[in-house]
C-alpha cells in the first residue's frame, strides 16, 4: 500500500484571553508561558512518532492554538531545526502560523518569515470593535488592518484571513461590510464561516441573539457573490482562495492524508504500511502535557473498514471539486465497489452531478449532512 503524504499540527494551547465562542483546546495564560519547556516536550512527543513517518517528508505544518504568535520567533525556530534534525522537510513546504492582530508586531512578523514560517493565518473575525468586543477579542479593527501591512511588508506572500459572520446582533448589511474591508485587503485566502454555539463554551451556558436564518442565507448567498466577483473560489466549505493559494495544509486533511499531531490535546492520523488507520490525541492539559517524558499519547483508536467509507467522505466531500474515484481505494485500501450503493442513492437524489468523480452537487452541499447520512456503517 501507498501511504499518504503526510503533514505535522502543532499546538500550542495558550491566549490572552479565552473568546466566549471558543471550543477549542486553548488556556488564557497566567504570567510567562514556558516556551522553552514546551518546545523541548514538543520535540520529544515528535520523536515517540518517528516510527510512522516511514522515510515519507513532511509536506506543511500548521501551527495552531490558542494563539501561536505568542511565541517567540526564537523559540518557534529552536522547534523547527529540532524537527528537521528528526526528518525530512519537503523542499517546498508549507509552514503556516495562526497570528492574533493583538500579539503581534512588525518586528515579529520579520523573525517568523526569517525562521522559515512562508504562510500566516490571522484570526480577524469582524472588522466592527463592537462585535470584537462581544466576541471577546483584543484587538481593534484598526489593528488588524495594521497586522495585514506589517506582514505584508515583512514579505508574506501568503496570507489568509479568518472572518466570521452571523455573529450576535449582526445584520446582512454589516456581515457584507465586514467581508468587503476583507476583500479590499486584497489577501490570498480567506476563510468565511458562521458563527456555531458549541458545548462548553461561555455562549453555550449564555446563548447571545444569533440572526434569524432567513438573514443568515441572505449574508451567505450574497457574500459567496462578492467572494466570486473578487476572484476567490470556494475550494472548500468554509475556504476561499485565489489561484493556486489554497492551503496545502488542510487539503491534504480533507483528501484523507495522514498527519501527526503534537502538543497538548493534538489529534493524529496515520496509516500503517499494512494498511491499518488509526486516530490518536495527545494529552490535553498542558501541565499535564509537560510533566510527560516520552509517552505523550491519551489515547488511539483503530479505525475499523465499516467506518471508513463514512471517514473517507466526511473529509473528501468538504471540497467543492470532490475527489478523484482511484483516491477512494488509495487511501483506505477499499474497492470502490463498497460504497456503490451509496453513490447510486446519492446520485439518484441529486445530491451528486454523476459518478465519474465523487464530487458533491450544487444540492449535495447544502444538504451535507443528509449527503453523508448514506454512507453510514
């Protein structure tokens, strides 16, 4: 079998604040954050994964959080030589850094491009102080303009842009505004999603006024057109890009490619020669994480061949052009034969164009869900 390429997520749990939407692995940090403690664990939870990289380079790594740019660019370079001494770098790799607009200055934005770091995803969110404010963000308006040129003029050519609508209280009028300011900064990627309620979070336990849905189809179908007449295409559900700018990274998440995940909380999947795929997660607390010497693994679990077709498009139909057929059987070792029932239900609901790829429909994305419902074991 053919293992996939494979890619490397780092997390690094740590903000300045925890957003009241916020569901992800992240901790406001009290005092000074122990970078050099937390580079060295994440290099040894690395190498407890040596085995499965299996000579294969590393294509891109993510650097994610919490808010990465926390971190000095010091540190994060200490990371990647470390890493590069345990593997192979493929020689066009793409190394990406989440930014917050209130962390970062243009000196730093300097030292991130001169350790390597070639794409940056900035978490803006809105563009109005008001929503900043009642999403709990540290920075203005003002200052994400101002993060965009500084990273610009330190010579990021690659550059996205996290921006979302729905938010409490927000009307069409504004949420296009918002997706305007964004466009008129003119980045290579923008990712435009709404805002969800999620459990465990300050919203869930105190839900905000969301816009009605008949408001949020209007901000979604409108601000898909302006994303188009301004020369983005949605590659993925919540992606936009311009030419040749998607992100590398995620694309190989959705076209099912193994990626190792260290840090604190951070999630894994990988491919064994033999064919076997299995999920694994890091310890989440970061004391926790650190207090760790070599076993840095929670917890894993082997993904059974029931599951996979369900596994294999729950990613695969994340992306507007679907995937080719033969990638089906690449990257789970199944014939295509065992998801033809499904596909022909697909098709004959119109949730597919046709067969010849597995490519979701103009229906079948708005119906995602029922879409995935028929691959279910």
């Amino acid at each position: 079998m053919t293992l996939p390429p494979l890619g490397l997520y780092v997390h690094i749990p740590w903000c300045v604040r925890k957003c009241p939407y916020c569901d992800f692995n992240s901790h406001a940090a009290n005092g000074e954050l122990p970078e050099t403690d937390y580079v060295s664990a994440l290099l040894r939870d690395f190498s407890s994964e040596a085995e499965a990289i299996q000579g294969r380079p590393i294509e891109t790594i993510f650097i994610g959080g919490g808010t990465p740019s926390l971190f000095s660019a010091n540190a994060l370079g200490i990371l990647l030589k470390g890493l590069q001494q345990q593997c192979e770098f493929a020689p066009d790799i793409e190394i990406t850094l989440e930014a917050n607009p209130g962390t970062t200055e243009h000196h730093r934005f300097q030292d991130y491009r001169a350790i390597g770091i070639n794409r940056l995803s900035i978490g803006v969110q809105s563009f109005d102080d008001l929503k900043l404010q009642t999403l709990g963000r540290i920075h203005s308006s003002d200052q994400a303009i101002k993060a965009f040129s500084q990273a610009r003029q330190a010579d990021f050519r690659r550059i996205n842009l996290d921006l979302m609508f729905g938010l409490p209280g927000q009307s069409p009028e504004q949420a296009l505004q918002d997706l305007q300011q964004a466009i008129s900064l003119q980045p290579d990627h923008i990712s435009w999603y709404q805002l969800t309620i999620e459990p465990n979070t300050e919203f869930y336990s105190k839900p905000p006024q969301l816009p009605a849905d008949d408001n949020l189809w209007v901000m979604q179908q409108q601000g898909l057109k302006h994303l188009l007449d301004a020369g983005y295409l949605q590659y993925e559900t919540s992606a936009y890009a311009r030419a040749n700018q998607q992100c590398r990274h995620n694309l190989n998440y959705w076209r099912f490619g193994d990626f190792i995940g260290i840090g604190a909380g951070a999630h894994g999947k990988l491919t064994s020669p033999q064919g076997a795929i299995v999920r694994n997660w890091k310890t989440r607390m970061p004391s926790q994480y650190l207090a760790r010497e070599q076993d840095f693994t929670a917890g894993q679990r082997r993904l059974e061949s029931a599951e996979l077709p369900l596994e294999f498009m729950m990613n695969a139909l994340r992306l507007s052009d679907g995937v080719e057929r033969s990638l089906f059987t690449e990257r789970t070792g199944l014939p295509i034969s065992r998801i033809d029932q499904p596909l022909q239900q697909a098709e004959a609901k119109g949730l597919f164009e046709n067969l010849t790829r597995l490519q979701p429909s103009e229906r079948g994305r708005l119906f995602l869900n029922d879409l995935l419902e028929l691959f279910l074991p």
